[in-house]
C-alpha cells in the first residue's frame, strides 16, 4: 500500500527502535516499540499466535551470520528501505 492511499489498518511493532509514528499514520496503521526480557511461557504463545496464522512476522532483511558486521551497519545507515 502507498501513503496517501486507503488505510490499511493493523499495527506496525518494532522491536530494535522507535518507529515513526508520522510516516505509521501515513500507511494507515498505528505503531509501537516492544521489548522485554526474554520469557518463555510467552515465546510459546508467540509461537503458537504465528503458527496460528495470527501473527505474520515480516521480515526486511536477512544476512548469514558471518555478514553480522554488514548487518548491523547497514541498519544503522538506512531507513525503511529495502536491503
């Protein structure tokens, strides 16, 4: 969907920083930023809500772990564009 055209509802939940809530509301959907120390009890209920089809997790990116350093910066440099 662009900015400008219909909202598309929903929620945008970043877990690494603060996500911009302008450009959030210019997609039509709200955003957050969520962290919390590691629980198990609710990484199963994550999993079962993803396994579900209730939760779509969307990835950007992804980089093998010997490319970590290349991760790392190439998140630091760019915005929501893609990799």
């Amino acid at each position: 969907m662009r900015a400008g055209s219909e909202p598309a509802g929903g929620m945008l939940v970043s877990i690494l920083t603060e996500p911009a809530h302008d450009k959030a509301r210019a997609f039509g959907v709200r955003a957050t930023r969520y962290a919390v120390e590691a629980d198990g009890a609710e990484l199963a209920e994550i999993e079962r809500l993803v396994a579900a089809g209730k939760v779509k997790p969307h990835i950007q990116c992804t980089f093998p772990l010997e490319a970590a350093a290349d991760a790392m910066w190439n998140r630091a440099i760019r915005s929501a564009k893609s990799c």
